[in-house]
C-alpha cells in the first residue's frame, strides 16, 4: 500500500491524522508545492525545493526540513511506485496547531504532509478553452498558499460556463495568470508572458519554458500583457506542473487564431517533451 508522510511518519493515508486545531484548518495558514515526476524521475526538484523556501519564509515558518531531508522523503515515498505512471508530489506545511486566534505563537512545531499522488494523463494536445476573470485574489500571488478559494471558485465558474478548463485572470486591465497555471501568448510570432512580480506565482513549468525558448527563434520574452493583447493573440498558452504546456483554443467562446493549437505551440511543446524525456 502507498503510503503518506506525516510528522516523521510514514502511514497509510487512512491512518494519517491532524488536529481539527491545525492552523492550516482553522485559517488556511500554510503553503505547499506540487512537484512532477515523469518515468521516475523529479523534474526540477532543486527549483521547487526554493519555492518552497521561499515560500515558507514569506509567512516566516521555518523550512521544517533541510533539502535533503526532503529529498529523502521523495525517494522513500518513490520506492514503491515502480509503474511507469507519472506521479506528483504534493508538499504541504502549515503553521501548526495552536488555538485558535490570528495572532500566532512563534513557538508552534509545523505540520509536515508529503504525499505522491499519480497524474491525471488527460490528453490536452488538442486545447483546452478557457474564460477571462477579473482577478479576485489577494496581492501576494507568488506565495504558493494553501488559500485556495479565489482559484476553487474561479476553476468552478469556468467549467459552469461553458465547460471551460481554465480562468484567465485580469487585474487593472492586465493579464497575471490562469487560476491553477502561468499564461504564455504569441503575438504576429512574438511570445510573451507576464513578468515575475506579486501579481504571480514564479511557475516551475514557466521559468522552465521561458529558458528552453532562450535559444529559439522565437523566444520568450517577460512583459506585460493587456487585456487587449490577449483578445487578439494568434495563440494561448497555459502551463503548470500537471498539465505541461496546453494550448487554449478558445477565450470566453472566441476562436483563439485558428482556433486550434497553433505552429509556435507546437515547436514549445515538443521542446518541453523532449526535455522531460531526456531527464
Ligand atoms: N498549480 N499559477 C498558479 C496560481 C498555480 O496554482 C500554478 C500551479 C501555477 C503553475 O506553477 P507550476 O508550473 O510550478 O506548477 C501558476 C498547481 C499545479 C496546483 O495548485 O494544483
């Protein structure tokens, strides 16, 4: 049976228990990060190892666990997961349990889970559509936070719509990001994507793509995106660690240019591939 990490324990995911004190509970005090591992292999453990870090020290918990003791965890988690499926490891660390009041004790012990959940393998090389949104969420967007609920009812808006996958988000008549993923855009052959700043969360998936486009003709450049610019894009782009690079096809029921996954989606895309593939 697979088990799950918890407080220095591995249990199966039944038997593992927090208290209904937890902070993460009561107040959505914590963060986590979802890592992909294809074929058996982490991609970028080392980059979201930072994230996390970074992270943690944005709500000032202390990172419970030294890189390679989280390396450690992956590996004894992994070792019964020979199959050849694809698998993502979710890390989340909450302040702890403590009563409940905003104010927090500094002393509390976080709360550790690490689990390795398989893949959904949706095939999402023929686009996925997608709505625009104004952007609901709170100004600290590159905290990967477990305040979830703007993304939970944007995610839910959008498929009640028109069974879109994703919500494009708008803040002050600029793109940030989709509710569960970073936005790419190509543009008579030019491909963009926001700048890192608050507004975002800095993307494994992103900061991956934007480097293998480096030494492309095009390549990516890291600028602002109005409203406007993605209405009329040629194509779309979303990414996150689950999904890979997915081309939406479709923006609020418009055809995004074709209205199918486009050439310069195509030649990122098979980059990106053959990146995991080489891993
Ligand atoms: N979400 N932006 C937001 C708001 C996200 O939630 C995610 C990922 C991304 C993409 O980041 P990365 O490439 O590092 O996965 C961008 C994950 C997959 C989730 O919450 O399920």
């Amino acid at each position: 049976m697979s088990l799950v990490y918890l407080n220095g324990e591995y249990l199966p995911i039944e038997q593992a228990r927090i208290s209904v004190l937890d902070r993460g509970f009561t107040f959505a005090d914590g963060v986590y990060e979802i890592i992909p591992v294809f074929n058996g292999k982490i991609l970028r453990p080392d980059e979201h190892l930072i994230r996390l870090a970074n992270s943690l020290s944005s709500i000032a918990i202390n990172n419970p666990c030294t890189s390679k003791e989280w390396r450690q965890i992956f590996s004894n988690l992994l070792a019964d997961r020979t199959d050849d499926r694809n698998y993502s490891i979710y890390i989340q660390v909450t302040r702890g349990t403590g009563e409940r009041n905003h104010i927090y004790d500094n002393e509390l012990v976080p709360t550790v889970l690490v689990m390795c959940n398989p893949v959904n393998e949706r095939d999402y090389s023929h686009g996925v559509t997608a709505i625009t949104h104004e952007d609901i969420r709170w100004k600290y967007c590159h905290i990967k936070a477990i305040t979830l609920l703007p993304g939970v009812l944007l995610k839910k808006l959008a498929k009640d719509t028109d069974g879109s996958f994703e919500a494009i988000l708008i803040r002050e008549g600029l793109v940030t990001e989709g509710a569960s993923s970073n936005v790419f855009m190509v543009s008579e052959g030019q491909i963009k994507t926001p700048a890192k700043d608050g507004s975002i969360l800095a993307g494994i998936t992103r900061d991956l793509l934007v480097n293998l486009l480096q030494d492309n003709v095009p390549c990516c450049t890291e600028q602002k995106i109005t409203e406007q610019e993605l209405r009329q894009a040629d194509e779309i782009w979303i990414t996150s660690s689950t999904i890979g690079v997915v081309p939406v096809i479709m923006l609020d029921g418009m055809q995004v240019g074709s209205g199918k996954p486009g050439e310069i989606w195509k030649l990122a895309n098979s980059i990106y591939e053959s990146y995991k593939r080489e891993l």
